[in-house]
C-alpha cells in the first residue's frame, strides 16, 4: 500500500516541477536586450583592482562596479554560484580585466565554502552599465 501512495506522490511532485510551455526567457546580455541601461561592449576594464562591488548578479550575468562606473558582466555558460554570491573575487592576468579573465565567486562572506569550495567562472564579454538610465519594463500580463 505505501508503494503505489509514493509512486502517485512522486508523479505528483515531478508534475509541478515541469515547466510550461511556451516562450523561454532570454539569458545573459540578451535578456537586457531592450534595456537602457546596458551600453556598447567593452575590450576591458583597467584597474581591476578597484572593483568595489557588485549587484544585479544571476546564473550567467553580473554588474560590476569600478568607481563610479558600472560594467555588465557575462560568463561562459552558467556559473551556478554567481546567483548567491557573498563576495566575487578578479583572476586577471594584468591590471585590466577582460574576456577569458575568471570571477572567483563564493557563497559565503569568508570564502571558506561548504564542498568544492569557490567556483571559477570565465568572463565572455563585457558591456558598459548605465544604471541611472530606466531600466525596460516589464511586459504587462493579461489578467486571469
């Protein structure tokens, strides 16, 4: 009796999880495509040294800041730590960085993480971040 119970529950469980179909949201620099804020892209950013912070950061993107600047980062593929990221280190081979340079990107304010410790994501491209241009709008929902 309990064995079909948890198979019913488990096809339940596996039920709510599937995604719907339809149109698949865009990722990395595509999803700002329309947004104001993001600018021409960047050979690199010198003075690696003096980024500050970060914010807006997701799977495949994030924004820098260097100063009074700001620069959207994308990676290779998905850097599945970048979404929850505490602190954000720089591997650069110079002063400046650049694509192929890595983000060094940890879980937790002292960069001792649980498991396979900080992951290494490789920088794609880099675009210039206007964050006092208005961001793009949602698209409206019909209602229900």
């Amino acid at each position: 009796m309990l064995k079909p119970a948890f198979c019913v529950l488990s096809a339940a469980l596996l039920a709510a999880c599937a995604s719907a179909p339809g149109e698949a949201r865009p990722r990395g620099v595509a999803a700002y495509a329309d947004d104001a804020r993001l600018g021409e892209k960047v050979s690199n950013v010198c003075f690696a040294s003096s980024i500050d912070g970060f914010s807006l950061n997701e799977r495949d993107t994030v924004v820098l800041r260097e100063g009074r600047k700001e620069y959207l980062v994308e990676v290779f593929g998905n850097c599945l730590d970048l979404e929850s990221a505490m602190t954000i280190g720089i591997d650069s081979a110079t002063s400046c960085l650049s694509k192929g340079d890595a983000l060094i990107v940890s879980t937790s304010l002292t960069g001792s993480d649980i498991g396979l410790g900080p992951q290494r994501c490789m920088i794609q491209d880099i675009y210039a971040w206007n964050p006092d241009a208005e961001a793009a709008a949602e698209p409206d929902t019909p209602a229900e």
